[in-house]
C-alpha cells in the first residue's frame, strides 16, 4: 500500500516536470523558433509533454523507491557510526549554509523565469559546503567554541546535568583485571562507563571455559561488573550493537571508540598502541599505576630481599611491596638475604618501572 502511495507521488511529480518543462521549451521557442506550431495549440503540446513525463516517471517508479530504499539505509549506516560530535558540527555547519544562501537568494528572484530555480540550487551548494567545512574545520571549532554538550545523568534521587565528558568503554583485560572498580570507587572515572556486549560475550566464553584457570578469571570478571554496577555511584550502560564485518574484539572497540567518541580503559600494551594509532584516546591502568607509585632518585637508600638471579652475570632481583622490580649489581651472592642497596638509576618504560641499585657495601 505504501509502495502505490509513493508511485502516485513520483507519477504526479513526473506530471509537475513535464509541465514546467514544456512551458519553458514553448517559452524559448517563441524567442528562438525552434520549432513551428502554426497549426497545434499550444494547451495541446503541454498537455501531450506533461502526460509523457508522467508515465515516464510511472514506469521508472520502482527503480527509484528502490534507489531510495538503499539510499535511506546507507544513510542510517552511517549515521549509527558517525560520532555525535561531528554529526552536530555537520548540521550546524548546514544551518549556516542555508541561512547565507538565503541572505543573497533574493537578489535572482528578479530573473525571468529561472529566478525561482536559481535558489534551490544555490540552497543545494552552500548547505554542502558549509557542512563539509564545519566536519574539516572540526578540531579548530573544538578549540574556538568551548561550548558544553549538556547531558543528564540519571540519579537515585534527582536528575542533575553535568558537563559533556566523553564515556568509557571497558576492555576485557580491565575488567577481568579488577583495579577499575577500585578506581571508580575513589571517583576519578567520570562519566558514562559503556560495556559493549561483545565484550560481555567474550567474558562468557571466557567464564565457561574447560581451563579452571580462565574460567575463574571470567567469573572473576563478571563479579567486577556486577559490583560496578550495583555498588558503585556511577553510571554503566551496555552497548548492543555489534560490527560483524570485524573479527577481533580488539579492533571493535577501537570502531565502538570512534563511533561513541569516546576512550577506552585497558592494561592491554598491544591495543594501547593500536588506538593511539588510529587517534582514540587510551586510559592505561598500568600507566596509571606507575604515575601514582613513589619516586625514586638515584642516590636514594633502601632495604630490600634478594630472591633470585638477574639476567646478566652477577645480578640479583628484588621486589618492592607494589611490584617494582630492583636489579641489585652484584647482588647474586646476597639470594635470600635482606641487605641495604643504593639507587643508581630508574628507567621508566610502558610495561613499568625499573630500579637498578647496587648493595651499600661496595
């Protein structure tokens, strides 16, 4: 039924061309000559134009609606895996087309004939262009136009706005982790936290795994979720789309980043470098926990345990409460002794800390 309503209108739209088309062919052939109509009448001629493109329009109707079928889904796609952000910069970048193509428009309505046309065309143009230099110009509007983006954030009790931040979208290697719930607790995570359920997914495949070792890892990871969700005052939703044109969980959340605007939470090195790369911003729990641990200054004392062998000849391994390896020089014939040492240098790396320090007495 749907279908024969938009036939009818593309039929009477065909009959409305075909009009304004034998009216301006009849009206240039007056100054022209193109043609003699000594004997036709002109109503004629303009009915036999206007009922041509009519059944002209009528048979091409259900290549068109077909046309406009997939044109509407392309559409949706893509909208679904535009960030907000740049769909709101798009419209408003629209907006200014239109309101300037308006501005000057009125000076061709004078124009004979095709001043009428002339508008939507340059309508047409300038609404494109002023969408596709506000989506390139999107990063310096950014900087220009510190503008916040309200959103509500539902509450026990009342709704309360709050400055636009951009959400969190867990990885599984954090969750299962179990420190971002700690860090959600002292309440420097703000925002949404997004769990996309391809990752919920992988944590069940994980959770019902024959391997008792990752079978308690995924429990442990559903147990983090929930406590997320119930304990905690913050906000969780779960996102349940999907990519199914991408195999690896990783690179899903590298898009589900991209789409949502957002960043992701890991302790995940591999993915760290795979978002950075493709410009999402990375909140690394490892990184984390390094910028918080104590500084250390070569020079510094300290009493620690040796307890194994260190790569190269001669060295011994020791620990701080946090996890900080030490590399003693000299320090392989003190294993399992507990001997002062003096720091000789820190490097810091990606993956961590490390102390080298040598034993006080040498």
């Amino acid at each position: 039924m749907v279908n024969k309503v938009i036939r009818i209108i593309i039929t009477v739209i065909g009959f409305a061309i075909g009009f304004q088309f034998m009216f301006l062919l009849l009206y240039l052939n007056n100054y022209i000559g193109l043609f003699h109509l000594d004997y036709v009448p002109t109503l004629i001629v303009e009915l036999t134009g206007t009922l041509i493109f009519g059944i002209i329009f009528y048979f091409l109707s259900s290549w068109i609606i077909d046309v406009g079928s997939k044109a509407k889904e392309w559409i949706e796609n893509r909208l679904q895996r535009t960030p907000m952000r740049d769909i709101l910069y798009g419209f408003s970048g629209v907006l200014m087309g239109l309101l300037i193509a308006n501005l000057f428009a009125r000076a061709f309505l004078s124009i004979p004939w095709i001043g009428s046309y002339i508008p939507v065309i340059f309508n047409v143009i300038m609404a494109y262009l002023g969408g596709s230099i506000a989506l390139k110009k999107k990063e310096e509007l950014s900087n220009l136009i510190s503008f916040p983006i309200g959103t509500f954030q539902k509450k026990k009790k009342n709704p309360t706005i709050i400055n636009w931040v951009k959400p969190k979208i867990l990885d599984t290697s954090v969750i299962i982790d179990g420190r971002i719930a700690d860090i959600c607790q002292t309440g420097f995570i703000e925002g949404t936290l997004v769990i996309p359920g391809f990752v919920l997914e992988e944590l069940r495949h994980i959770a019902d795994s024959s391997d008792s070792l990752k079978r308690n890892r995924g429990r442990r990871g559903l147990d983090i979720l929930n406590k997320i969700q119930k304990e905690l005052d913050i906000e969780v939703e779960i996102y349940e789309g999907d990519f199914e044109e991408i195999a690896e969980v990783d690179s899903k959340l590298v898009k589900l980043a991209q789409v949502l605007d957002g960043c992701i939470i890991t302790n995940d090195f591999n993915l760290n470098k795979v978002a950075e790369f493709q410009k999402v911003q990375v909140l690394n729990i490892n990184e984390l926990a390094n910028a918080v641990k104590p500084v250390v200054l070569p020079g510094e004392e300290m009493v620690v345990q040796v307890i194994k062998d260190g790569k190269e000849t001669g060295q011994g391994v020791a620990y701080l409460d946090d996890g900080t390896m030490i590399v003693v020089d000299g320090g392989k014939k003190h294993i399992g002794e507990t001997i002062g040492v003096m720091v000789t240098s820190v490097l810091q790396t990606a993956a961590g800390r490390m102390i080298f320090a040598k034993p006080k007495s040498l």
